[in-house]
C-alpha cells in the first residue's frame, strides 16, 4: 500500500499495526522469530535488502537464525526461540 515495498519505507514506521504482528502470539511456535520483525527491518534500512538477505544467510548457515535446525538426534527443532523460553522462566 501507499507504492511502498517495505514497512521502513513509511513515516508511521513503526505503525501500530505491525507493533499488533510483531507481539501477536497464539502459540509458541508460531510466533517464532516474529518478535523482531521490527528489528529486521531497521536493519534492512540500514545496509539494504541484498546485504540484510546476506547476512539472514550467513546466520542461518550457522544455525543462529532459522526455524529449521535441528536437535542432537538430527530431528527438526521445533521448539521456541530462546526469548520465548526467558519469557516463560521470568513467570
């Protein structure tokens, strides 16, 4: 909307709409990594999409930023993001 590729692009960014995405969490899964939406996309203002998907890529390489790795059994982690987890000891 408004001829804009990316949130960032908007000067309401962050609008409460995406605030709304980022903290909407109807399961622990589900949710995973949304909490820094926010983020990721200060980010891609700040060295443009190329770099950021680059650098998503070298993290997901090593197994810091992907939903998909895997557990010492080689089965697929499907378990929250670690601040999911902080949340939930903090209770």
């Amino acid at each position: 909307m408004g001829g804009m590729k990316f949130c960032y692009e908007c000067e309401y960014f962050p609008c409460e709409r995406l605030w709304e995405f980022v903290n909407f969490n109807p399961g622990k899964s589900f949710a995973h990594f949304r909490h820094i939406a926010i983020e990721n996309l200060k980010r891609m203002s700040e060295v443009g999409c190329e770099q950021w998907a680059r650098e998503m890529h070298d993290k997901m390489l090593m197994g810091t930023y992907t939903i998909l790795r895997r557990d010492s059994s080689g089965r697929l982690d499907n378990s929250p993001c670690a601040c999911v987890k902080k949340k939930e000891q903090n209770r």
